[in-house]
C-alpha cells in the first residue's frame, strides 16, 4: 500500500508544478471553475497524506468534497446559465447535486446517464462517508475494538478515483487556459491510471 500512496502523492506533486501559474479568462465563471478544480487536487493531495498518517476518516471524508469541487467546476465553466453563475458567485447555493448532474448531461451531451448513473451508485456513500455514516464507522471499528481499518483493495479503489478527478480537473483547467499539453499530459496519466 505504501507504494501506491507514493503513486498518489507523486500525482499530487506534479499536478500542483502544473497548476501553478497556470492563467484562465477572467469573465466572472472561467477563473472559479478552475479554482474549483484547483480545490480538486487539494482535497486529492491530503487524501494520501492523511493515508499515510492513518487518518482514515478524513481521508475518506474528503472524497465527497473533491467530487463536489469537480461537478461544480464542470458547471460552472459548462452548464450553469449567467443568472445562476451570478447567484452563486454572490453567496447563494448552487442548485441540488442532481440537478447539476442532469445539466451537465445535457450541456456536454455526455452518453445518456454516465453521470446520474454514478450519482446514484455512490453519492449516498460519499455522504456517508463525510457525515460519519455507518459506512465512515465501519471502517473504525473491527467487531471487538475500535481502530482504523481499510483493505488494500478499498484504498486502491479510492486512491485511483481522488487521482482520477484530480488529473481530469487538471485538464480542465488546462484547456480553459489554452494549455492543450497540460491537458493532453494529464488525461494520459489518468489513462495510465486506469490501465493498470
């Protein structure tokens, strides 16, 4: 396992050479979708840090706030019309997860489903997982003591979807700042990632 939180922390490291200095248009909606997935690859950096340390519940917690930072960089820079940018912008609330996930169906004309589909397989769960539901507790607790636990495969499995957004923000980004390189580079790491 140590070797694949090494994999995660080395994506986090080239990501953040990436990320900075990297310019977007300032219109009031590029530059806060690219900060949101900037606060990607935050939330993906401390994951494996907080790994590393043990510290399963926050690491797992983080994973509902780095989907959440993604979607709405996604509708942000893609779905929301300038009314609800402009709401959300000036402190109100983006609309319900669901709605989001619908909008950007449709905006980016994605296969029927591919995000809802997700949505509804696992959004309860990351809730859970940040909320400290059962699924939070279970991993604290063995049947006879409480202590930290997750099997290699559960870690695997996170590590490879907290990368996998964060390098898919990273591209993102990048092609809001007319970086196709970065972008190119960063999608070929995260195919890489999926190959394995």
């Amino acid at each position: 396992m140590n070797e694949r939180l090494k994999k995660s922390r080395d994506i986090a490291d080239w990501i953040a050479s990436k990320f900075d200095g990297i310019g977007v248009v300032r219109d009031g909606r590029s530059e806060f979708a690219a900060t949101c997935y900037y606060v990607v690859w935050q939330h993906q950096a401390a994951v494996s840090r907080l790994y590393q340390e043990g510290l399963i519940a926050p690491a797992t917690a983080l994973l509902r706030c780095a989907w959440d930072a993604y979607i709405r960089g996604m509708w942000l820079s893609r779905a929301a019309g300038d009314e609800a940018v402009a709401a959300f912008l000036a402190g109100g609330s983006p609309p319900p997860q669901k709605e989001i996930v619908a909008a950007l169906e449709v905006a980016d004309e994605l296969p029927p489903d591919i995000l809802s589909a997700f949505h509804r397989a696992h959004y309860s769960e990351l809730c859970d997982l940040t909320h400290t539901g059962i699924a939070q507790l279970l991993q604290q607790w063995n049947d006879e003591e409480i202590c930290a636990r997750q099997e290699p495969e559960q870690v695997e499995s996170i590590l490879e979807f907290v990368d996998s957004i964060a390098l898919s923000s990273l591209a993102q980004a990048a092609v809001m700042a007319n970086e196709q390189l970065i972008a190119h580079e960063a999608l070929e790491r995260m195919s890489a990632i999926r190959r394995r």
